[in-house]
C-alpha cells in the first residue's frame, strides 16, 4: 500500500532510459549498492520503441529522494528522472486474484467484483480469477472483501504513473556531453 504522508513518505519516480539490454540492471543495481530499498519496480516500452520508462516505488525524506534523483541523472542510461507528485499524476497497478467460488457462493463473489470494478478473466469449477485495476487502497479492500470466500492467491504487478495534463517526462530531459561516450 502507497502511503502519501510523513517525513519517510513513498515516492514515485518514473525513469525514462534507453531501451537497451542491461539497463533495468544498472539502474536497479544503483539503488542497491546505495542500500536504497525499491517498494515496487514496473517497467515497459515507452510510445517510442528506442525508451523505456522504469517506475520505481522508494521510500525516504526530501532529501534522500533528492540523492536517488541526482544518482539516477548521472547515468548515461538515463534520459530523464520525473518526481511524480500524488495531486499531479495518475497511479495505478493490476492485480489479479484467484478466489474459491461454487454454486453457492459464485453470485455474491461477481457482485462484489461488479462494485470493484473488476473483470472475470477465468472461470472453473471451483474458482473464478479476477482482474483489477486500480490504486492500493481499492485493491486492498477488494482483497479483504473476498477473504471469507477463500483468497487462494493474489499477485500484484508494480505500480505505474503519469503525470495528468499535456506535461510529459520529455519536458525532463537534458541532453548531458556524454551521450554515447565509454566513460570507462
């Protein structure tokens, strides 16, 4: 669950890198050999085929966050660091969730998924699996509601953002001389 409060609040940083073998390792490598702890990693193909956006979960002060950013821009990897800002970005995550459901039970287990939200996505004998789609507040009070039904397994893909309105990561971007260059 993110939480949005307190001196060592969760911070969302959306990474915009080359899409290019290794770099998920490099920047992930980074966090560890700093002892910075990762809550929640997601990454994909970005609208252009050459990037990537690498959304990572941290938790830490105003200054500690500050470091990882500074960190993360002196990669050559890295094209772009956003802070994404709770009252300015738009998060969510997929969950899907395997829960027992029979004859006498099946009706009720789809009309609390109905409330949710959330999708049918197989169905079997004895249990059904959903999709849901949301922040982890909602994930989570869905998850309590099909407890008394048998939850048999829940897996969470980690969290993504973007910023709301024509703003984009792009606007981050700095071109740095060492573009392309072996800094080894």
């Amino acid at each position: 669950m993110i939480v949005w409060e307190a001196a060592l609040m969760r911070n969302v940083l959306s990474v915009y890198v080359h899409n290019q073998p290794g770099v998920l390792v490099r920047v992930a490598s980074m966090f560890s050999r700093r002892e910075f702890n990762i809550d929640s990693l997601a990454v994909g193909v970005t609208q252009s085929p050459e990037r990537s956006r690498i959304t990572v979960v941290v938790q830490g002060d105003e200054g500690l966050v500050d470091q990882m950013i500074k960190q993360l821009e002196k990669m050559p990897d890295v094209v772009a660091v956003q802070r994404l800002d709770k009252d300015s970005a738009v998060f969510r995550g997929l969950t899907m969730i395997k829960v027992k459901a029979d004859d006498t039970n099946r009706l009720d287990v789809l009309k609390m998924a109905e409330l949710f939200r959330a999708h049918v996505i197989d169905v079997q004998k004895t249990t059904l699996i959903f999709e849901i789609t949301g922040d982890d507040d909602k994930v989570t009070a869905f998850v309590q509601l099909l407890s008394p039904y048998g939850v048999l397994e829940v897996i969470r893909t980690g969290l993504i953002g973007l910023e709301r309105g024509e703003h984009t990561i792009k606007e981050h971007c700095e071109e740095r001389e060492y573009y392309g260059k072996n800094l080894l």
